[in-house]
C-alpha cells in the first residue's frame, strides 16, 4: 500500500481565498510519510507565517486521514475507523 502526504495551507492574508494544497509526496511505508509531514510541518512553524496549516497522511485517492496535526498546536491525530474519532497520536 502507498501513503500520500500532503500539506493544506489557508492564507489569512487573503480572506476567501482557496485553500492550498501540496502534495507532499508519495510513499511505500505510512511512517516515512507522517516523516516528510512532520518536516513540513517543523519548516513551516520556523518560517513564522500566519497562515494556518495542516498536514495530512492518506492512502491514494482516500478522504480519510490516517494521520493529521496542524499548525495551530502541537497534538498529532490518527482517526480510529471503527467510532469515527480523532485519536491523539
């Protein structure tokens, strides 16, 4: 199975504006994935923006997240299937 990470930023500077997203990279192991999330997420905080911004991990073509954390705190997400809920990670 492969795992996109991807990276979803909302520019406050520009209000109704879209939301960016980038895709991050495609990758064989769902760990290498959240890696290359968390490194984005790390360069983002050092660049100081304002924006708000969240990074996901996902299976191809998937609308589930398997992982999530965005820039507004600290806390990483994995969503339990079974009830539906954010799980701190």
């Amino acid at each position: 199975m492969a795992y996109e990470a991807v990276e979803n930023i909302d520019p406050r500077d520009r209000p109704g504006a879209a939301v960016e997203e980038r895709m991050l990279g495609t990758f064989a192991s769902e760990d290498e994935a959240i890696e290359v999330a968390r490194s984005a997420r790390r360069r983002f905080a050092e660049s100081g923006r304002a924006d708000y911004a969240w990074w996901l991990v996902r299976a191809p073509g998937e609308m589930l997240a398997r992982w999530i954390a965005d820039s507004g705190s600290e806390k990483e997400f994995v969503l339990d299937l079974r009830s539906g809920e954010l799980i701190e990670y």
